[in-house]
C-alpha cells in the first residue's frame, strides 16, 4: 500500500530581481506504507520547498497529492496536521516553552479534538503521558512539571517527537531534526527517533545534510538537485551507498552545473 503519492508536482517563486525560480520541477514520487526514505540535497534543490508542499504550509503551482489514496492537495495544512506529523530543524519550533512538558504532550493528545486542555489533562492521559516518557528511558517523567524552556535542545525535539506521533500519523516528515543539536544530543534524538518509528510502524520522509545518517538510516535515499529528483535508490544499492559516494555525486552534479553556465554565458558573449 503507498502512503504518499505526488503527481507532476511543480512549485516556482519569484527572486529579488524578479525572475521565476523553479523549486520543484515536476515531482512524481510514491512512498510505500512503513517505509523510511531519506531525502538529501544541497541547498536550494528544493527538498524543504517539498515538505512544505506535503504539509500543505505551501501550495504547489501544479501536481496532486495523495495520502494514504487520499487527494489531500486542496486541504490547507491544519486539515492535515492529523495525517502528517513535522519536527522541524530548530527545536524551539514544535514547542511551547512556556508550558510545561506535560501541557505540550496534552496538547498533542487532543489535537483534533474539541477539547479544552483542562479536559485533555485527564487522570487516563496523564498517566498515558508519563508512560510514554517513561519508555524513553531518560528520565524525562520525573521533569513532567517542568516548563519547557528548561530542557535542553535536544530534550525538547524529543518532546517535539512524540507530539508529532502521538496519535501515529500517516507520514512523519523530519526537517533537519537534528542539524542543530550537539553531537551527543544528536545520537540520542537519533536513536529514539529510530525507535519511535520502528514501534509504530510509522511512514518517514527525513530531510539531512549528513552523508552519515543517509547511509545508516533507512532503507530508501533520494536526492535532489535544482527541484529534480536526480537519484533514488532502495535495497542493497542503498545498503552498498557510501558518504564518499554521495559526496562523489554531489560534486558531479556541481561541476557539470558550472560547465553548463560557463557554456551560457559563452554564447551570450558571442550573440548579444
């Protein structure tokens, strides 16, 4: 069964000088029920733009979207909250540092439900709550009172995790979740990210910069360049795939980028 479906999605902006830029170009693209696929690409190849387009916090020019066989690409993003769970790169941003971890976790527990938090907090979803953190095995019941804006960076993305799985949603997409956490918090929000989703049988689209965790993560890559999709590799190619590999490919595609603007702006020399 395939939980997510673009069809021809297509997606342009407007630069500062007022020329079109193609963020995506006609993105087909299905991902199967259960499976973990990594998404990498340098800056501006379009894989936010993508997720953004998914979420719905952006429509796109062209295309369709189906998730779980559902067309969902006319619902704005709170109609899709439910389906889609979201962990963005800045842990301050799946948060309310403010309340405390277990108001945060209510919060989650209710969404899509016309409840106020006083309900939400109930005597089955406060212990519901203080199981979940318990399994994590870091301690992080004990601090159930505690603001938010106490935690660490890499606390709070896992507090941010488990909001966006509560209710275990149809796809998970993760924005760089850990490119701003030190190298030990990273491990961590790593290792229960991996077994969040392996409990749950959750349906991932990871976005990363590091050629390490899209190697030994997953078990579907795909790369993207100038809003294409250039590489997409599953089984044991992606077993096989090496960080130098990738960075081997990315190179290429930068060189014959620059060779294609260096023949450009040869003919522009020469014609105009």
């Amino acid at each position: 069964m395939t939980a997510l479906t673009l069809q021809s999605i297509s997606k342009s902006y407007e630069d500062g000088d007022g020329r079109q830029v193609q963020a995506l170009q006609h993105i087909d693209l299905e991902i199967a029920r259960g499976s973990f696929v990594i998404l990498v690409g340098s800056n501006g190849s379009g894989k936010t733009t993508l997720l953004h387009v998914i979420a719905g916090s952006e429509r796109p020019d062209t295309g369709r979207i189906f998730l779980e066989g559902e067309d969902v690409g006319t619902l704005a993003e709170h109609r899709r909250a439910a389906s889609v769970g979201r962990v963005f790169q800045d842990p301050f941003r799946g948060t309310v540092a403010e309340m405390t971890i277990e108001e945060n976790l209510a919060l989650a527990a209710c969404r899509g439900r016309r409840s106020d938090l006083g309900f939400a907090l109930s005597a089955r979803v406060r212990k519901e709550i203080h199981d979940r953190l318990a399994a994590l095995g870091i301690g992080l019941e004990q601090r159930m009172h505690q603001r938010v804006a106490t935690l660490s960076g890499g606390q709070r993305q896992i507090v941010t995790m488990l909001m966006a799985t509560w209710h275990r949603p149809h796809l998970l997409l993760l924005d760089e979740h850990t490119a701003a956490l030190d190298p030990r918090s990273a491990e961590l929000v790593l290792s229960l990210t991996g077994r969040i989703v392996a409990e749950d049988g959750l349906t991932v689209l990871m976005v990363t910069h590091s050629m390490q965790q899209a190697v030994h993560f997953g078990e579907r890559l795909i790369m993207m360049h100038r809003g294409k999709i250039t590489l997409d590799i599953s089984g044991t190619e992606k077993l096989r795939a090496q960080p130098a590999e990738l960075e081997s490919y990315f190179e290429e595609l930068h060189r014959a980028e620059l060779l294609d603007d260096s023949v450009a702006a040869l003919l522009r020399e020469q014609y105009i």
